[in-house]
C-alpha cells in the first residue's frame, strides 16, 4: 500500500445546532477567532503533508468556493458539490470519485483533532483494514456513542449516545481503502455511521486507532464557544 496524501474534508453541513451563532453560512466557514474553522483544517493538513484535499460540500457551497479563491496551499483542491444532501456515507462516496490513489483520510469540517496522520496510516496499513477510525478517550461524556475494541483494536461495537463515566469515542477521522465502497451496495444516499460501521462491523475490516491530542467538535454552541477561546493561543 502507497503512502496515503489525500484527504475529504466533509465540508457541507448546514449547522442546525448553531444556528443562533452561525446563520448565514455552512459550518466549516464559521469564524472561529476570526478566521475560518476551515482555514485551522487546511494548516493541519498542510502540516500532516497531505498532496490533495476534496472537499465534500452542500449547503451554501458557493460561500466555500468563493472562499478558496484567497487560498495559496501547499495541496491541490478539488471539490464535489451535493445536489441533494447524500448522507455521510454518499458523501464520502461521491468525493471519492475525485480521489487519485487507493485510500484517503476523511475529516469532519466542523471538528478539529490533532491527530498524527503518518501514524495512524501505519497502523491502518500493519492491521490490513478496510476501514480505521481515530478513536479518541473521553470522560464524562453524553454527546457520543462509545466504542467497545478488542484487544487488536478490531472494533467490535457501537454503542449508542448515553452518558458515560469514561470510554471511547469515534473522533471523526478515518483511513479508508476506496474499493470497500465498491464492494459495498449501498446505493447513492446511505450514512456511513449506521449503513457501513454498524450495518457491517462483522464482515468488513473496522479497526480503532487512540490518539489523545487536542478535540473538539464545533457542533453546538458551547464547544463553538470554547474553540474562539482556545484558537486564540493555540493558533
């Protein structure tokens, strides 16, 4: 397996949840210390020596695209606009129609974790997986479902979302092999959490990777909240 320099930002979400803070435009461009979250995304990649992003966009797109005008990066972009909202899963498999090699990490454009990519692209290739998930630990926690691995970090359950003293949670960054959609008959719109990770948890390769660098999803107003505090002396 060649080195994995590609990457989907999945970029189209309408923001529902914050929406009494970010109105006019997707998630990923809301302005998080006065930048867009997505340009944090793009720097992290950059430094991760990622080659090529495909941005994954939907609601609002033209905002993005407007956007990547100003942009001078060290990858090359290329973008798939939804003409209809696909689902996770359709997302992913409509941006991988743009992905040159045989896997690509996947990203949420409204969470930043800092995860090391080479190293998680190792234990992707030394566990052969279809599929590898960052898992991150987490304590005190509601807003997740947690994840149950087995001692050689195959995934071996999802749980759904209730508190949880500490656990495992899904982080939102993924290494897939580009022909587990082939094999897969999903169809064009399918979430890639129930219809692929839970739906095939038994017969497809889904491994768990921890990494405890900094997290957060920008997906509600609080953590939206804490990202202007932290980005402030953190970048």
């Amino acid at each position: 397996m060649k080195n994995v320099d590609e990457c989907i930002i999945l970029a189209g979400g309408f923001g529902t949840r914050l929406q009494s803070v970010v109105s006019d435009v997707p998630k990923s461009m809301a302005l998080v210390a006065n930048r867009p979250f997505l340009e944090y995304l793009f720097e992290y990649l950059e430094q991760q020596g990622i080659k090529h992003v495909v941005l994954s966009l939907g609601y609002k797109a033209d905002v993005v695209i407007d956007w990547l005008k100003s942009q001078q990066r060290k990858f090359d972009i290329s973008y798939q606009i939804e003409e209809t909202p696909l689902g996770t899963g359709g997302a992913i498999k409509f941006a991988f129609e743009k992905i040159q090699g045989d896997s690509a990490f996947i990203i949420n454009g409204d969470t930043f974790f800092d995860v090391n990519l080479n190293r998680f692209q190792t234990f992707h290739k030394s566990s052969d997986a279809d599929i590898s998930i960052v898992l991150r630990e987490m304590s005190e926690f509601d807003r997740y479902g947690s994840v149950n691995i087995a001692s050689d970090n195959r995934i071996t359950r999802f749980n759904e979302k209730k508190y949880c003293k500490s656990g495992l949670i899904n982080g939102g960054t993924y290494l897939i092999n580009k022909i587990t959609f082939e094999r897969l008959n999903t169809g064009q719109q399918f979430s890639f959490e129930k219809d692929v990770l839970e739906a095939h948890i038994s017969d497809i390769q889904i491994y768990g990777h921890i990494e405890n660098g900094y997290f957060i999803d920008i997906g509600i107003p609080s953590d939206f909240e804490k990202a202007n505090l932290d980005f402030k002396s953190k970048f």
